[in-house]
C-alpha cells in the first residue's frame, strides 16, 4: 500500500495518535506525516503510506493555511485557550484598530518559540522545561506571513485566515498580536485547512478511513505520491534511462535545467529529477525495490 492519505484530524488527538491509529487500521508500519499539529488543532494532516514516505520531506517545507480564532484580553503560559491564565483584562477594540494591528504582521517577520513548544534547548524540550515552571532564553526564528485576512466573528472570538511558512507558531502570533494592542490575547481554535497544494475539503475522518479499509476500499481514496510534485514538470525517460536510474546512476538528457517528475515508459512514477548542464540525476527514487 502506497500513497497519500488526507487525514481530518480530531481535536484532543496528537499527530503521533493518528499516525499511530492509522498503522493499525491500515496495517501498514511506513507511515508518517508532514507537518505536526497540536492536540487542539484539527484539520488537515497529510499522511504518507508505505513508499511514499520517502517524500515526507518534500512537503515539511511548504507553506500551511489556517483558519485560527483570537480571543483579545486573556493571556496564558501556553498562548493558547488551554493554558493557565495569566491576565484577563477587558476588551473595547474595534474591527478597525484590529485591522491596523494585523498590517504589522504580514510578510517577514522575527518570532520567538513559545515555551510550551518541543523546540530542544540545550538536549531538553522546551515543554518539559516549562512544565517544571522554568523558562530559558529563546533565539527569534525568521517566518513570513504570506497573507494574514479577518475572517469575521464567532462570539467573542475575532477569526483570521492565516497564510504562513513552515516553522510559524500561530499561537505566539495571536499572543503577539494581543501584545501590540495592550490588551493580551491567546488563540481559542485553530483548523489547519490547506497545506502543499492539498485541502481539508478532501480529507477524510478516521471513522471514515476505517470503514474504506473495512470494505476493501482504501485504495480509491489514497493519492499517488507524484500529486505532491504537480507543480515540477514532467518527463518520461527510455528503457534505458530505466535501467539507469534503478541503478541509481545518472544519464545525458536534452532537458532545460529543472526539477521533473519521471516517468517509465508504462506511465509509473519513477523518480523526481534533477536535470543540470545535460545531464539528470535522482533526487529521489520512488519506484518499488
């Protein structure tokens, strides 16, 4: 069994539950994701199976889009609506002094980790040093805010529609946010919705997986693993250029520089390419052993 799977993930569950959860439905030991989520966050989790975890890396870089809720005036140790409440104060922003605060934070920006976070310090996770009520020193990350949208209200909760790089804590934004308008913030929700090209709209529930595996029917819903790599353009390589990038060696190629999907002269996924000064190599290999 290979391929991706797009996983709707519950709220209360860590990635390491699905992931863990999925091994027994599908009874398949190679599986792993891309891109972790905490146990309050639902939404997308793409899951790789078998083979294709091999391009697990691929897709830990790409850009996430969330769709997250910002509670003004109540702070805690975690940032988010989970943790210990630290300030609750009362609230008289308007959507237009929000707005304004929004604009400071679009583009590139310098973040600090939260504590409550599995960043390692010095051998030891942040969270375990936070747990024990310590606090250490954080270097700042370079993320970027692609796109940063007020999505309207639920309650008192204002919802913003965040588009942002790998790395971006969307709590510590919340957090910073409520900083710059003096009044503190956490973030109360949060449903990942879009990450490497793929949307929540096509993921699927746990119930809804074990009951496709239970009728013999989870292969229609897994995706190929070249879906990942629409993006690259593709080629298909002779019977001997087959044979040589099973063997793991690279051949001339009348390519343009670039990155391609290859393909074998039956149409199967063979590997993704690099093709540079007439020559290609395998960046990665795909095709079954």
């Amino acid at each position: 069994m290979n391929g991706i799977l797009l996983v709707d993930k519950p709220a209360g569950w860590t990635s390491n539950d699905v992931v863990i959860k999925l091994k027994g439905i599908l009874r398949e030991r190679r599986i792993g994701h891309s891109g972790t989520l905490d146990p309050m966050a639902t939404g997308l989790l793409v899951v790789f199976v078998g083979r294709a975890t091999r391009a697990v890396q691929f897709a830990e870089h790409d850009a996430k889009r969330y769709l997250a809720s910002l509670r003004l005036g109540l702070t805690t140790d975690t940032q988010d609506i989970t943790g210990n409440i630290l300030e609750k104060k009362d609230v008289s922003i308007t959507e237009t002094e929000l707005e304004k605060a929004l604009a400071c934070f679009r583009g590139e920006l310098q973040q600090i980790p939260p504590m409550y976070s599995a960043i390692r310090i010095g051998g030891r996770r942040l969270y375990d040093i936070a747990r024990k009520g310590g606090e250490v020193e954080r270097v700042p990350r370079p993320v970027t805010i692609h796109a940063l949208t007020l999505h309207g209200r639920d309650g008192e909760d204002w919802l913003l529609d965040v588009q942002c790089s790998k790395g971006t804590y969307i709590r510590t934004l919340c957090h910073d946010i409520g900083e710059s308008l003096g009044c503190g913030a956490c973030m109360s929700a949060l449903r990942r919705t879009e990450a490497g090209g793929f949307s929540v709209r096509d993921a699927l529930t746990l119930d809804t997986i074990q009951r496709l595996r239970d009728a013999g029917d989870i292969e229609s819903v897994l995706l190929p693993v070249d879906s990942l790599f629409s993006r690259e353009n593709s080629c298909t390589a002779s019977g001997e250029e087959e044979k040589r990038i099973r063997c793991g060696t690279d051949f001339k190629t009348d390519l343009a520089d670039g990155t391609y999907r290859v393909y074998n002269q039956d149409g199967a996924f063979l590997m993704l390419g690099q093709a540079k000064n007439g020559v290609m190599t395998t960046v990665k290999s795909f095709f079954e052993v």
